[in-house]
C-alpha cells in the first residue's frame, strides 16, 4: 500500500501507534517503522535500502531519538519534525544526556521538542533501612539550552511537559510508555500538526507562546557555572599549553579568538573506557549555548580533555570525513558498503558524536585532531 507518511519509532510501536492515533496523521496513510537499533553497515543496509527513506539517516548520525515524522513526496521526502521524550528525573545531566538525540534536527533546521518532566519524585534511601522522597524539578539550565537552539539557529527546539500528580508521572490508559494527554501534551500535538500541515517549515508565531514559557523558567548561565567546563581562553594559550600542531587545526579553529575547554571526570568507568552518557550531551548542549554566535555559527573552539583514556586503548579512527560521498549527510548517495565500513557515524558511540562535534580531543597519550569535513 502506498503511504505518505513514515512515523520512525526507536523500538516502540505503541509509542508510535499513539502519535497517528492522536495527531493529523490519523486521517492518513502511514507506516509505523522501527529506526535501527545501531549504525553497524549491515542494519543501515537493510534498513534504508530506499531513496524515500535515505533522509532520515542525517538525523541518527549522532544518537536514535524517539520519534520522527517523514512526509514521502517522491521528491526530498523531509523529515518534518522530531521529538524526544525522558521519563527520568529533570536535572542539567539527565536532559543534557539525551540532547545528543535532538543536536542534528535543532541544527539541521528541523522543528525540535522533547516531553520532560516538570517535576518528579524518587525514592532515596535515606538510610540503611529507610527510603526518603526526594522531588526533582526541571534546571533552568535545561531552559536555557533549548531557548539558545530555537532563538540562534531560528528553529524551533521546544520543552513540552509530561503531566504529573504530586511528582509521580501520568501515563495515557491504553499506552503504558505515552504520556497522558493533558493540556500540555495537547500543546506538543498542536505543535506537530502545525509541523505536517506546513511541510516542517513553520514561524516563530507558532510556537510563540511556548517559547515565551521556556524563557520565563530559563536562568541564563555562564560557562563558569558547569563544574564539567575547565575555562574559556585564547585560542593561542591553549595552543601553547596544550602544544598542539598548528598544521593539524583547521582554519576556523586557527581564526576563532577563544575555546572553551571542556573536562569532565568520569570519562573512564568500570563499564566503558570512554564513556558517553551523560558527557557526551554536554558536549552538544555546551556548543549552542556558548561556541555559537546569534546566527548559529561556531566562534568558540570546543576542546575536550579525555582524563585517564587513551587513544591507544580504544578504536578512534583519524579518518577525514568527505561529505559529499557520505549518505549521513548526502541523501542522494547511494550506499555503500565500503564507505559504511569506514565511515565515523557507523563506529562508537563515543567516536561518532566526541570526535565529529569536538575540534581537538587530547587523550593522555595523544592528541586528536578534528579536520572536519571534505
């Protein structure tokens, strides 16, 4: 059967079953399908195997978000909106962890939202044989981030709020991982059938009210106020004390004044020798608040100290990437099994998003270099 729309879910098709039944797409021909489980070559084969469905492939290049909508025109077939939604407590780590899911739409001009708790209560063990409730309320942080994405790069990457009753989270009756649908969930559907009827290009006018919401619970910060950020210097400081090659940086990060140096502890864990969650969307989260100016372009260099993991130890390939032959970001290629094989967006988690979205990564026994793209 034909369809025109695709509603991409990350492995819920009730999730996914409840955004048609409850938005536009209702009254539409749609397919629910599930978004590969990981960027290894042989699933992005069997996966995007179509030129309707090779779009999506820019969106999934750092992280998998929830939910996508893409409207098959036969044409460009665009992803019209996406969204992101978090059950878990709303302080800065949490949300900042899963921002590496909304990073690429917020920068590739795709109308953005993530559903996060307002408020939640979690149980704490207050003592060997006692629990305490403990109530989390959403960072101002948080609101500045996604004020930062909508007003910079004029897209709008909006907070919507998943109901509660005294902290504890309402979930819709017959959908048991959806929200239930109070007013402002009612808002997030209003904001995604303006996204569809309006082909995912709509004005500041629409989402206006939402935005003004968002600012009046935003507390701006600087970059002095992340305990994970080290300093923001000149450029050519850092290049001294870190004794970096001048002929391995690029030309903007040669020609922007200062970088922020990032550092956060932690990185290596019992678990993982490079670790990702939550830093990893710090990284992102960090690059719209303070590396980009008010058109969204990057004037502050991003430096990342990797403490305690070595290059050495891991699988941390210096490939230049060349996009115009890669299919993560030009869908008219076609793929290729080869170009995947080696391509950074089909590698580690800690590869694709720490070493595409920082300019210069210094390990303990080395120092990489991000050359950007060709």
């Amino acid at each position: 059967m034909k369809y025109d729309y695709i509603i991409w879910h990350d492995n819920d098709f009730d999730l996914a079953f409840w955004v048609k039944n409850n938005s536009v797409l209702n009254t539409k021909k749609v397919q629910l399908r599930c978004i590969p489980k990981t960027n290894k070559p042989s699933q992005i084969m069997n996966y995007f195997n179509d030129d309707c469905t090779k779009a999506v492939m820019k969106y999934i290049k750092y992280e998998t978000p929830d939910v996508i909508i893409q409207k098959i025109d036969n044409n460009t077939n665009p992803v019209l909106c996406v969204t992101e939604l978090m059950t878990h407590t709303p302080q800065w780590q949490h949300p900042a962890q899963r921002f590496t899911r909304l990073y690429t739409s917020s920068i590739l001009k795709t109308p953005t939202a993530l559903i996060i708790p307002q408020r939640k209560v979690k149980w704490e063990k207050g003592s060997r044989s006692d629990y305490k409730q403990t109530f989390y309320s959403c960072s101002p942080s948080v609101y500045q981030l996604f004020v930062d994405a909508t007003k910079k790069n004029n897209t709008p990457t909006l907070i919507f709020n998943w109901p509660n009753f005294e902290g504890y989270l309402l979930y819709d009756e017959k959908h048991q991982t959806s929200p239930f649908i109070d007013d402002e969930i009612s808002k997030w559907f209003k904001f995604i059938n303006t996204c569809i009827e309006k082909n995912g290009i709509i004005n500041e006018s629409d989402y206006s009210s939402i935005l003004d919401k968002m600012k009046s619970k935003a507390e701006v910060k600087l970059p002095e106020d992340f305990d994970t950020i080290r300093d923001v210097l000149d450029t050519e400081n850092v290049i001294k004390e870190f004794k970096l090659d001048k002929s391995k940086l690029s030309e903007s990060f040669l020609s922007n004044k200062k970088t922020l140096i990032f550092a956060p502890n932690g990185l290596k864990c019992r678990n993982s020798k490079f670790r990702t969650d939550p830093y990893a969307g710090m990284l992102c989260a960090f690059d719209i608040m303070f590396c980009r100016d008010e058109k969204f372009k990057r004037t502050v260099n991003l430096l990342l100290i990797a403490k305690n993991v070595k290059k050495s130890q891991i699988s941390f390939e210096d490939t230049v990437h060349i996009s115009k032959q890669c299919p993560f970001i030009n869908q008219n290629m076609e793929l290729d099994e080869k170009h995947l094989i080696s391509c950074c967006f089909t590698q580690a988690k800690y590869r694709r998003i720490y070493g595409e979205v920082a300019d210069v990564i210094i390990f303990d026994d080395e120092i990489y270099y991000n050359r950007g793209e060709e």
